[in-house]
C-alpha cells in the first residue's frame, strides 16, 4: 500500500460508522446462524433465517460501500512497531476484508442452490445465483459456515492485536477506530 | 287435420323415455383416454416469502372420457400420489410432507373427480370433486381441448386455496411465509386407453352384470 495516502490523525466519522455498525450486526447474524440453524421446522424458524439474510445481505451491501469509501480515504498512519506486526495487521484486514464478502455471498450461493426465496426485510426480493443444486448447496453452505468461523477467528485476532496494543503496548492503535478512546499516556486524541 | 295426431310433446316424451330406455346410448363412456407420462404434467405454483415457485407431481394416474357429443359419458378421474412432489428444493418439499402441509404419512394421494362436464361459452367444464388430505370441495374445472398432431391434448388452470383443504394450517395459515392461492396447471397429452383397462375389462368380463354398466 502507498504509504503517501497515510496521514496522522484518526479514521474519520463515516469510517468508523461503518467499522462499529458492521460489528454490532456481525454480534448479532452470528449467534442468530448459529441458533437458528437446529431449530425444528416452524414459521419462527423461516422467520429467523429471514432475518439472518436481510442482515447478512446489509452486511455485504455495506462492506462494498465501506470498501469504496475506504479507497477515498487517506488512512491514519499506524505506531511505530515491529514490522511482523504491520505484516500481520495488513495480512488481518485483507482477510477481514475478503471474508466480508466470501461469507454472505457464499450464504447467497447456499440459499440459492437450496431453492429458497430470498427476500431483504420483506421489502424486495433478490435473485437466485445459481438454480437449484444438492450437490452445490452442501458445498455452499460448508463454505459459508467455515467462512463464518474464519471470520469470527479473524475478529476476535484483529480485536485482541487492538487490545494488546492499547492496555499493553500502550499505544494509539486502538484510538484510531474507537470514539472516545484516547491514546494511552497521552490523554489526547491521536 | 286429423286430430288423432299424436301431440309434439308427446313424441318427444315418448323419445326420450325410448332413449333413456336404451342403455348403449345412455351409458356408453366416451372414448376413453390415458395421458402419455413423458408429455403430460401436473404442476402448481405458488408463492413463498415474496418469490413465486413452481412444483410438479410426477407420479399420477389419469384417466379421461371425454367427447363432446357424448357428454354424458364423460368424466376425469385422476390420483395423484402426493410423495412425487418435486418443487425444486429438498427443504421445501420435506417441509410440503408435513403435518402441517400435505401430510404425506396420513394422506399419501389426492383424488380428482369429475362425474360430470358440461359446455359452457368458454368450452367445456368439469364440475368436479378435488380431495386434498381427506377434504373434499367442489371445484369448476374450465378446460380444453385440442388435436394436436394426431393427439388430443387437454390443458387446464385453476386456482384452488390452499386453506380450502387444510394445507399450510395452525401457525401457517396466514401469507405472512406462503400465499394461500395455488395455480394448478394440467397439460395431458393423451392417448387412446388400453382396451384391457376398466371399464373394457368390466365389460369383458362374463360375470359383469348390466348393472355395473360402467360409469368409471
């Protein structure tokens, strides 16, 4: 990445309005797939999957927009630290980045080779990616749950390297996204 | 003019006493017809959350008497079984087998009965008998009818409403996931049927008495 396009300072509002927002729906499909999928047959069930797709189909429509706000955006220079590090948290977001997509559209693929509607909050109804297939839909859906815990598995990283950085290394790292977080020792805003 | 004259209308009561008297030409089938199972289809659609789908049932016996000369010999009668549904996804079709839906394991066939079709402006009608898990209801079966290429084909629509028989009942019984109005879409292809089937093989039979003229 060109680091002419790094500046000091922080990720700016709409940044991190898509960083928090895209989380809290993330807490939320997670424990909802995993709920929702050994329930027995019932119209709560259809309802619950409903749901779980018209947010996951949010969750991609809002990782294509960040994804291209995030390209106009100048991004904050990182601490100093290790290079590995700056390795590894670059490595993290390529992968936080791809899974943002990989998941939901493989839950689409799923949805779609299962021959099921697929509807966002019951407003409009998208189409499917492929018809109908068995042998597909178990491929789709085997990709979308280990997608899913990939993704999981990279959060929890990306949010523990963010910790570590704050309470043990004790730098800006974590005020870069957060509100209301400043750096440590600094008592100001990075 | 000689008064003797029978009247008109005692003629025509004398002649029709003479034909209802006459049991070739009141009981006589139509000719009677199988459909071709790789030409025909049985299918239906319906709506599912917003988003329209289309099943089949693969596995049904018809059978048709039908010539519009001889209305009163003509009838359909099919049987479907219902596990030959296929609407093209494994979770709604098992889903379809339910208790809730077509309860497979109770009610393994649908029967359709039209003793009777009539020519209205349109063409002719079945007033016909449709039995989905074990409820019967009384439907209007517009259809038609046509030659094609040395076959008679029949194509018919109809809407039924899932709720009319209990289908998608308790907690699915509003649109909120499945509308409740059914397209059902017939096409037979249809060929003569074989001699040795019913009502030829009732009439064969020596110990058939004239009563059991058949009507099926």
């Amino acid at each position: 990445m060109a680091t002419a396009t790094t500046v000091p300072g922080r990720w700016g509002g709409l940044s991190r309005l898509f960083h928090w927002g895209m989380l809290g729906l993330f807490l939320v499909i997670v424990p909802l797939g995993l709920y929702m999928a050994d329930l027995p047959l019932s119209k709560q069930k259809l309802k619950l999957y409903a749901l779980h797709k018209s947010i996951g189909l949010t969750l991609l429509a809002l990782a294509a927009l960040r994804l291209l706000w995030r390209s106009t955006q100048r991004r904050p220079s990182l601490p100093p630290m290790p290079a590995w590090q700056e390795r590894a948290a670059s490595a993290t977001h390529v992968a936080l980045y791809a899974l943002m997509f990989l998941v939901p559209l493989a839950g689409w693929l799923f949805n779609s080779a299962a021959g099921f509607p697929l509807q966002w909050f019951g407003q409009v109804n998208l189409p499917a990616l492929v018809d109908a297939n068995p042998a597909l839909k178990s491929l789709a859906r085997e990709a979308h749950e280990l997608g899913a815990w990939t993704l999981v598995a990279f959060v929890a990283l990306h949010a523990a390297a963010a910790l570590k950085h704050h309470f043990i290394d004790r730098d800006r790292t974590l005020a870069l996204m957060t509100p209301g977080v400043k750096a440590p020792g600094t008592g100001v805003d990075p | 003019m000689n008064t003797r004259h029978p009247s008109p209308a005692l003629l025509l009561f004398v002649g029709v006493l003479g034909l209802s008297a006459c049991p070739t030409l009141y009981a006589a089938d139509a000719p009677a017809y199988v459909p071709v199972a790789a030409q025909s289809s049985l299918s239906f659609s319906g709506t599912q959350q917003g988003e329209r789908f289309t099943g089949v049932f693969r596995d049904f016996d018809a059978r048709i008497a039908y010539a519009p000369d001889q209305l009163p010999g003509s009838h359909i009668d099919v049987t479907i079984r219902l596990k030959s549904l296929d609407s093209k996804s494994q979770d709604r079709d098992s889903a379809l087998a339910g208790a809730d839906w077509f309860d497979f394991a109770k009610f393994p066939t649908a029967t359709f009965h039209a003793a009777t079709i009539r020519i209205s402006s349109a063409g002719p009608v079945g007033d016909a008998d449709l039995t989905i898990k074990g409820k019967t209801k009384r439907i209007s079966f517009p259809f038609t009818w046509k030659n094609d290429s040395g076959k008679n084909v029949l194509d018919a629509r109809v809407t039924l409403d899932r709720l009319d028989f209990g289908v998608g009942a308790g907690e699915w019984a509003d649109e909120s996931v499945a509308g409740r109005k059914v397209d059902v879409v017939v096409h037979l292809v249809l060929a003569s049927a074989p001699a040795a089937a019913a009502p030829a093989a009732t009439a064969g039979k020596p110990a058939a008495a004239p009563a059991a003229a058949p009507k099926h």
